[in-house]
C-alpha cells in the first residue's frame, strides 16, 4: 500500500482558499487517491477521490499531476466549519483492498 | 447516500468487563466492512478487516482474542472488546464499502469507549 506524506498543520482565514499537497511516491497503476475530512469524535466523512488530471466537486477539487506521485486538495472560500482534519488515502478498493491512514493535515480556519 | 451505523456511541465500563459495539450498514449491503481505533490526537488505526460469514483479518499486533469481530449477516459487524482495561479506551470507527469493488469507503460516527 501506498504511503502517504501530508504537513501535519496548516492554518488559514475564513475566506482564502486553501490547498493541501499529499505526497504518494509509490502509488500503483490500479491506486485511486481519495481524501476524507474528520472532525472530533466523528467518523472521517467522504470529500473527493480522483485517479488522474483533476476533479471537482461542490466541495473541493483534486488536482493530479500526470505522474500521480501527489496530489492537492483545493478547498475554495474556507469558513469556520472547515476546521478539521484532511486524511490523504491512496489504494485501490476492489477486491476487499484496505485504506491504511497516514498522519492527515489539521487545518485550522481562524476568523 | 450510504448510512453506516455504529451503536452505541459512547459507553463507559468497568475493567475487566466486555464490551460490543456493532457496525450496522443501513441501506446497502457489506460484505467487508473495516474496524478502526484511534487515539487522542492521532490518525485512525486499522485493527481489521470483517468479512461476512467468514473469520475476520487482523492487522499486525492487533490480538484477535482481545477484539472479537462477527460478521453475521450483510448487514451487521459487531466488534467486542473483551476483558476491557483503561488502555484499551479508544474510539472505534467503522467502515464499509457502499458495493462490491466500490472505490469509497462510508465511514460510522464512531464509538467512543472509556474503561475505568
């Protein structure tokens, strides 16, 4: 399974976007990337999954570039609610396939 | 969209009891659905993978005699916590896939548990 690198803080303010790169070296053919966002004592919740180039959402959109070793959750207009942490997952779902969680990125939107 | 389920999701016990939590996909069916523990300030931990109608897989260090899984039917995964000391409070998520060879994973609220 691929492992996962993503800073372990960022801080934004209410309103800018926010960007947050993960680094997957080792991704496979079959990987798709996906990302989920936790708040405290919730389960982590669904945001985007991509596989190559880009996708939005009317969330966020995941940036990938062609060599998928990364890849960049652009979270647009932060506000207050976005404070969370931001798991960045790498594997492939097929077949019974197992998410292995890295550190995540705890974002903190002040006002 | 897919609801998992997760009850109860807080219990507080004594040590040395047991305890179950079940993991209940309301409007699809599971035939795999993953635990998770998670401490305080750290990121989810996989303990194991439930298959229906078949042993559970635990993940390295996880003790299986320790964290009983059952996965009874497509719709039920229960996760009991046996002889439970003050180290093993933790909270407990878990997951499924909405189908087969899904590539999202639906994620429970979590059960927060506190051993005394």
């Amino acid at each position: 399974l691929a492992k996962t690198t993503q800073p372990i803080s960022m801080d934004s303010y209410e309103g800018q976007e926010v960007n947050i790169t993960c680094s997957h070296n080792n991704i496979a053919t079959n990987d798709y990337i996906t990302w989920y966002q936790q708040f405290p004592s919730q389960g982590p919740r669904f945001i985007i999954q991509g596989y190559k180039t880009k996708v939005t959402n009317e969330v966020a959109s995941l940036f990938i570039p062609a060599d998928r070793k990364s890849s960049t959750l652009s979270l647009p207009r932060v506000s207050l609610s976005d404070t969370a942490v931001y798991y960045c997952l790498v594997g492939i779902y097929n077949q019974g396939g197992k998410l292995i969680f890295g550190q995540g990125t705890e974002l903190s939107v002040k006002p | 969209g897919a609801v998992v389920s997760q009850h109860p999701s807080w219990v507080i016990c004594k040590s040395g009891t047991s305890v179950k939590i079940e993991c209940r996909s309301l409007d699809f069916q599971a035939t795999t659905m993953f635990w998770y523990r998670q401490f305080p300030k750290q990121s989810l931990m996989l303990m194991a993978t439930s298959n229906e109608g078949s042993k559970a897989t635990y993940e390295q260090g996880v003790e299986k005699d320790k964290f009983l899984i059952n996965h009874a039917s497509l719709t039920l995964s229960t996760l009991t916590v046996t002889s439970a000391h003050p180290e093993d409070s933790s909270f407990y998520i878990c997951s499924a896939r909405e189908a087969p060879g899904a590539n999202v994973l639906t994620f429970g609220a979590g059960s927060r548990l506190t051993v005394l």
